[in-house]
C-alpha cells in the first residue's frame, strides 16, 4: 500500500513539474511556424483564378493578418477551452482529426511495439547467454538489417512479396478494407470496436490489414530493444546473486528468468517507453506506404503545406504523449525495482 | 459421442461455408458496380467554392452537383477530351443567347429533383450564382473572367426560366457557367444552415452536400476517402440516363508504388497520377489499360524573372533558351511521356499559329548561347539558383539536374533549391525567384485568356513578371475580338512577341496518364485535368 501510494505521489510531482515544458513547446512550436518561409494564405487560395483578394480573404479567415502577439494570445486562449484550430487542408476542427487519427497511430504503434517485445526481449536473452557464438552473431547480424533497411523499403518490399506477389495480405490501404462496414466507433480502437460490435469476421480483416505495418515498424524496433536487452543480460548473469543462485543449484529457468531477467528489465522498458513515443511521431513512413491514417502522415502532410494549426496540435499532443509515458515507465519502474520508489 | 459432435460440426461448417459463398458472390456482384478511384491527394471540402479546395474536391463536386451547362466532348489524336466549343445544357434544358449577345436565357428541366426530393427552380438557380459572385468564394474570380460580376446580373422570369445580363457581349460568359465553381445548390437546404455571419451557408456546405448530382455523397473523410453512392434519378447524362456505377469510392493512397500495385492487381479501377516510369511499366506489361492524354490546357515552364538581373537582359534569356538539354530533360523527367513545346521550325520566322501554346523553334545549341551570353555583356556567365518544389520532385529533379549540368558548359553557375510547396508558392507570389519551373493550368484555354493572365500584372501567375505594354495592348483588344480571323492573327502576334523577347522557356505540356483495369471505358480528359465519374462505365 506504502509504495502504491508513493509512487502515485512520485507520479503526481512529475507531472507538475512537466506542465512548464508543455506550455513551452506550445509557444516555441507557434512561433517556429510562423518563422518558417512559406505563407499558408497564399498557399490555399492557389485556384486557377485566385488573385491578391483571395489570397486576403484566405489570411483573414486564418487571422495571419493579426500582429503576432495578438495571434498567440488567440491561440494561447483556444487551446486552453480545447479548440487546437481548424485545418486548412481537411477542413476540419484540429481537435477531431487528431481524435480519429490518434487511436490509429496508436492501435498500429503498440502491436508494433508488442511484437517487437515479444521477438526482441527472447533474442536478447539468447545472445546474452551465449555470448559471441553462432547464434549471438545470427541475432546481431538480424538486428543490423532491421535497423539499416529503413521502413518505407522494407515495408514496400513486404507489400510487393505479400501483397503483390502471393496475395495473403490485404491491399495495403489503412485500417480497413474500403468495402468492409466500420463497426460503431466506441473506443477508435477497431480490433477494440469489432470485438464489442461481436463482429468476428471484422476483427479478423482488421488484424490482417494491421499485420504489415505492425511488423514493419517492429523490425526497425527490434534491434535497440534487443541489444539492450542483451547488454543488461550480460551485467545482470555476471552478478553476484545470479552467481549464488547457480551455487545453491536453482533451476537453470529460474535463474535466467526469474532472477536475471526481472533484474535486466529496467533499462529495457526505459528503451520501450522512449521507443514508443518515437515510433508514434516518427512512423510517418510506415503510414504513408500503407496508407495509414495516423497522426505522423496527417503532420508532414500540413507541414508541406505550412497549414499551422495541424502541426501545432500535433506537436502538443506528442509533448502531452511523452509526458504520459515516462509517468507510465516511472510507475512501471516501481513496480519491477521497489528500490526505485524509496529513493 | 464423437459422430454426433462430428456431424454437427459438418452442418456447421457447411452452414458457415454456404453463408461465406454467398456473401463473397454479392460482394463481387456490388464491387463489379463499384468504381474505386485511388489518388494521393484528398477530397477536403465538398463545396469546390471553399478557398483552398483540392483538385478532387474539384472532380467530386462535378458529379455530386450540376450546373446549369456542361462542355461537350471531342476525339484529339483518338482520344476523347473536353470541347470548350459545345456547350450542352446539364440542369438546362434548352438556353439561347440573345443576337446582341447581352442576355442569355436558361429553361430549366421541369423534372429535375434535389437529393432531397425537392424540385430544382429558378430561385435555387439565382440564389446559387448570386453567391458564387458575392461570398468570399473561389467562384467570385473565375466568373469575373466571364463578365459575371454582380447578383443584379441573374433575374427569375419564372419558376423555370432565368436570364443572365451582360454588360458587353462576352464569349467567356457561358463556358465559365460550366466550370467547376457555379454549382447549383438546393437553396432552401443552404438557407436553412445559413447563420448571420456566414449568410451563404459555407460552413454547412463544405461538410454537406446539397445537390442534384449524378451521384449522393455518403461517407466524406477528408485524407481518408469519400464515397458516394448513385442518384437513380438523375437524367442529365447524354445518355439521358443515370451514371452507369452504383457505387464510387474515392480513396487516398499516398504512397504511388502501392496505387500501381492496386490499380495491376485489379483492386482499384483507376488512378491518374502514378509516376511515370510506374506508368511505363504497367503500360509494357499489357494488361490494362493506359490512355495518355496531353495536357492541352496545361503547360510546364522553366521561368525568368525578367526584374530580376540578369533575366532582365532579353540575351541572357535567349542565351538561357538555347541552353536548355530539352531532349535529355523531356526524357529524363517525363519518359517522353506529353506533347514538347520545343524543337519547332517556323520556315518564316514568324509563327505558324496563333494557338497559345504553340511549339517554339528552340533548341540545344551551345555555340548560339555563348553568342547571347557575350552579346548581354557577361561572356564568362553568372550564378543563379534554380528552385522547384517538393511536390513536383519526381519530374522536376532529374530535370533541374540537367539544367545545372548544361548551363555549367556556358559558365552559367546554378545552385537547385528544393522547396516545400507553400514556401516555392509564396516565393513566386512575392516574385523573389531568379529562375525556377513551374506549371499553368487554364479552365477554359484561349490564346487571350493565357496571355492575360499569365503574362500581365503583378500577381502570382505571372511567374516571368512580364510587364509588355503591346503584349498587354494586344490581348486586351483579343479578349472581346468577334472576328476569328483577327483573333488569330492578334495570336499570331502574341506569339511572336513572347518568343522575340523569350520571357520565359515553354518546355511541354505533361501527359495525363489515366491508368484503369481493361474492362473500364468512357475515360474522358476533362478541364479539372481530373475524372468525371460519370463518363465512366464497366464493359
């Protein structure tokens, strides 16, 4: 009870003290976007016939044509009632993109992040317990390719073998197959939606269409998490406890498991946890290959067009993301090292 | 135990199996009635009014509304495009311009129903052109071109009848009534959502469609897809009959390897923006269909700012003209793949057409260039940038490479910025550009028509900065010229100014190559430079 209460305590501190760098890149990405060349004014009154009206009128309705502070305090004051803007580019309030977006970006990120778990914490494992044999080498060499073929390639490759030539996946186009009905949304999640709808046949085209990405961003993953898994191995088998636990002759399981796994698991969900957030901005790739509507893509996409509002919301909802997951991998930490809570 | 379990397992999974067969033979009964359209950008308003539509908020809003006229179609080199020249009635049933050429007068069809079932009148019909040249609307600029400036213009004679006043005779005036912009809307619909600060309802309309076209809007996810299902009762076709798919699916897919893949694999139906060398492949390989269509309403420049030293030198332009690898680059950046504006010769020195754009007698000839460059006073070149955007990279990288290469022999030093789209746009609007390549686009291409909008005035379309007080005398006097032998020969002498003073280096007009499975038919090159759905129908 004493440490569940700390560490919800230890939780409740660091999220105070994380709201400043949010209030800090809510301005910095305001004003970053308004440094940038390019003037979305001019940009979204390219009609085959707009001319220096439109272009005013287009300023107006983003209210460019208000003195900078001015525009930052608007801002600074929609944002603290929820309004992040209007998208230029899909016409909608920023807010509601971002909600039908989120739960793909997430949906796709953690059944990466699970495979990834699952296939690199048991490698890791291996490599460490023979280390510089055949099969650490095999590991390391796995790792490498996974890391160097960036995903765009190594998703577009598995398309072309899965897809294209063997024909067991699904067209590779967002989460659901175009002529398949969406279950009523509850939780965005749809493998979440299909269950609840009872729509097994749905659930089962939903996972094979989420297959090829998720393994795709997986692989990019894999190495990181295995090597540290790996490394912390190495320290955690070399100890003196685990040294005891072979003495007093435990189980060769148990002491893999039990004793050196649970004590080389910190670094690796410390790695898990930066991982995660990382994936989810930096998977624009992946959802652009597999025509996933995710956050990252709908991101770049306003960039290009230097729609502010878009990039704005996305950069909070990242910060607000990251804040969320090192509270998240704090807790975890109190929960696999009961150390980590008392100091 | 075990039989019994056993057979009722066999029951089941025959149930299960016949339950299956079925449901995948209707599925492929509904996807054989089912046009999938696979593009890389989005569909981001269902209004095309709204500042800042895309290009397939353009084609969905063309079958989703009507308007009053539509263009005709015509064969160019045996393959069907848009005719400016007939202009056929879409919501109208009949019109006549009257012989002074100051009013034109609309008969509507009495049968012609909104989506919701009410009947379309002439009251719909001014409220919906009434707003498209009074709200802050895409349409207001384009129906200037047509002399459609005012509200007043549009008078109901009766529920079905509405006349439209000129104040001069205008060619323009009903071409423009059949572009993308004055769309019919079910006024009473519109009214309804309309609030005091936004009286023309655009808000409501950008989400919500109020139309009585080919097709209903069901599903509208802008970066996702829309999708649409068919209005039985429509009649406007040339057919007189309904559009020929049940169903229409617009889908984004950015990633163009992936549209190729689904398109060769039969998945999606049609995609008009795969990469050339995409397009190459899947052509060679035989099974679908490709019809590669020149864009004759668009063309492809490399520009000079001729404000900007040394542009301002008419030899340094020339010099730059004779300069240009334009097989290489045509080539290099299109696989051959449009119309070339270059390697022309015109016997006489003067031009042959009066046609805008017309073939130039440009070529490769180094020697002419150093001649030039010397004559402009810089024998030993300059240095310059050359810039192009992101979003035009496949074509216009490889191209700017052979630019820098050959402009390198005659001492010109280029430098190639690459730039996100809204920073190149905003560059050329505020005319900071030495020396760049972009495209032109016009709805309704006539020689005056280009002239005056792409080389007059301090604006954004005219990427050379041209400021020529003949050129502008000239197009001006074109513009309301009845006389067709004159409007050629005032073309004739457009054109000949343009490649006397060369203000910027015509390269090509780039194919539209519409990539569709074999069985599709109908694919007709529209004004959008996008798809009408409704030619389109299954063999």
């Amino acid at each position: 009870m004493g440490t569940i209460g700390a560490t919800l305590i230890r939780a409740g501190r660091r999220f105070l003290s994380s709201l400043p760098a949010l209030f800090g890149v809510l301005v910095f990405t305001f004003l970053l976007m308004r440094v940038l060349p390019g003037d979305p004014a001019v940009f979204f009154a390219s009609g085959p016939s707009a001319g220096k009206e439109e272009i005013e009128v287009v300023r107006k309705q983003l209210g460019l044509d208000r003195s900078l502070p001015e525009q930052l305090g608007i801002y600074l004051y929609d944002v603290g009632r929820g309004n992040l803007g209007r998208s230029m580019m899909t016409g909608q309030p920023v807010a509601k993109d971002l909600q039908q977006r989120l739960p793909a970006s997430l949906e796709l990120t953690l059944t990466a992040l699970v495979i990834a778990l699952i296939a690199a914490v048991p490698l890791g494992v291996l490599a460490a317990l023979r280390p510089n044999s055949l099969i650490d080498h095999g590991v390391r060499l796995f790792c490498s390719l996974g890391v160097c073929v960036p995903t765009f390639v190594s998703g577009l490759l598995l398309i072309y073998v899965f897809y294209y030539l063997l024909g067991l996946a699904p067209d590779p186009t967002g989460r659901i197959d175009v002529f398949a009905s969406v279950p009523p949304a509850r939780t965005g999640f749809l493998m979440v939606d299909f269950l609840l709808a009872g729509d097994v046949e749905g659930w089962w085209a939903a996972a094979r269409q989420l297959t090829l990405p998720a393994f795709t961003m997986a692989l990019f993953v894999i190495a990181p998490l295995a090597r540290i898994t790996r490394a912390s191995m190495l320290v955690s088998l070399g100890s003196d406890f685990v040294r005891t636990a072979r003495s007093i002759g435990l189980s060769r399981w148990q002491i893999v498991v039990t004793y050196a796994l649970r004590n080389a698991i910190l670094p690796v969900i410390t790695i898990a946890g930066i991982v995660f957030s990382t994936m989810l901005g930096a998977n624009v790739l992946v959802e652009k290959v597999f025509s996933w509507p995710g956050v990252a893509s709908y991101a770049l996409d306003a960039l290009l067009v230097s729609d502010y509002a878009p990039v704005q919301g996305f950069v909070l909802l990242m910060a607000s993301i990251f804040v969320a997951v090192n509270l998240l991998v704090d807790v975890l930490y109190g929960i696999a090292d009961p150390r980590a809570t008392a100091a | 135990m075990y039989p019994v379990i056993f057979r009722h397992l066999i029951s089941a999974s025959a149930v299960l199996l016949s339950a299956t067969l079925m449901a995948s033979a209707a599925r492929a009964q509904s996807r054989a009635e089912t046009l999938r359209y696979v593009t890389a950008a989005t569909v981001n308003t269902l209004d095309p009014n709204i500042p800042g539509s895309t290009r397939e908020a353009f084609a969905l809003s063309m079958s989703s509304y009507d308007r009053l006229v539509s263009f005709g179609r015509k064969q160019l080199n045996g393959k069907w495009v848009f005719d400016l020249d007939t202009i056929t009635g879409e919501l109208a049933e009949s019109f006549s311009v009257s012989p002074d050429g100051l009013k034109l007068t609309f008969k509507l069809r009495p049968d012609a129903k909104f989506h919701d079932g009410s009947p379309v009148t002439a009251e719909d019909v001014k409220w919906s052109l009434d707003r498209c040249v009074t709200a802050p609307v895409l349409g207001k600029a384009q129906l200037l071109t047509g002399s459609l400036t005012s509200a007043d213009q549009f008078k109901v004679i009766d529920p079905l009848t509405l006349e439209v006043t000129l104040p001069r005779p205008d060619k323009l005036a009903l071409p423009n009534l059949a572009t993308v912009y004055p769309i019919i809307i079910n006024s009473k619909l519109a009214k309804s959502h309309a609030t005091p600060e936004d009286p023309w309802a655009l808000s409501w309309l950008k989400e919500n469609e109020a139309g009585s076209g080919a097709y209903v809007v069901e599903t509208f996810k802008p970066g996702e897809q829309a999708i649409a299902r068919r209005n039985e009762a429509w009649n406007r076709g040339s057919p007189d009959k309904p559009a020929s798919f049940k169903r229409l699916i617009i889908q984004s897919v950015p990633e163009p390897a992936t549209r190729a893949n689904l398109v060769e694999r039969g998945d999606a139906d049609l995609a008009i923006d795969l990469q050339a060398s995409d397009v190459q492949a899947l052509e060679s390989k035989g099974k679908l269909k490709v019809i590669s269509t020149p864009q004759y309403n668009a063309v492809t420049f490399i520009s000079m700012n001729n404000k900007i030293p040394p542009f301002d030198n008419v030899n340094v332009r020339r010099a730059v003209a004779a300069a240009l690898p334009y097989d290489d680059m045509f080539k290099a950046a299109l696989f051959g793949r449009g119309t070339p504006l270059f390697g022309a010769s015109w016997p006489d020195g003067t031009p042959p057409s009066g046609g805008y754009p017309i073939p130039q007698p440009v070529k490769l000839d180094l020697e002419k260039a150093r001649a030039y460059l010397k004559e402009a006073g810089m024998p030993e070149g300059f240095a310059t940038t050359f810039s192009f955007n992101v979003g035009q990279a496949a074509t216009a990288e490889p191209m700017a490479a052979l630019v820098k290469e050959s402009l390198e022999k005659i001492g010109i030093k280029v430098d190639i910025q690459k730039l996100p789209d809204a920073q190149m746009s905003t560059s050329i609007n505020e005319k900071k550009l030495p020396f760049f390549t972009e495209g032109i686009v016009a709805w309704l291409p006539s020689t005056d028509y280009f002239y005056r909008n792409f080389y007059t005035g301090n604006q954004r379309w005219n990427y050379s900065s041209t400021d020529n007080a003949e050129l502008e005398k000239i197009a001006q006097a074109a513009r309301f010229e009845p006389d067709k032998a004159k409007y050629e020969a005032e073309g004739k002498e457009l054109n000949a100014i343009h490649f006397e003073q060369m203000f910027q280096v015509p390269l090509w007009q780039p194919a539209q190559d519409a990539v569709m499975v074999a069985n599709l038919d109908g694919y007709v090159y529209q004004f959008t430079r996008q798809v009408d759905y409704r030619n389109l129908s299954r063999k």
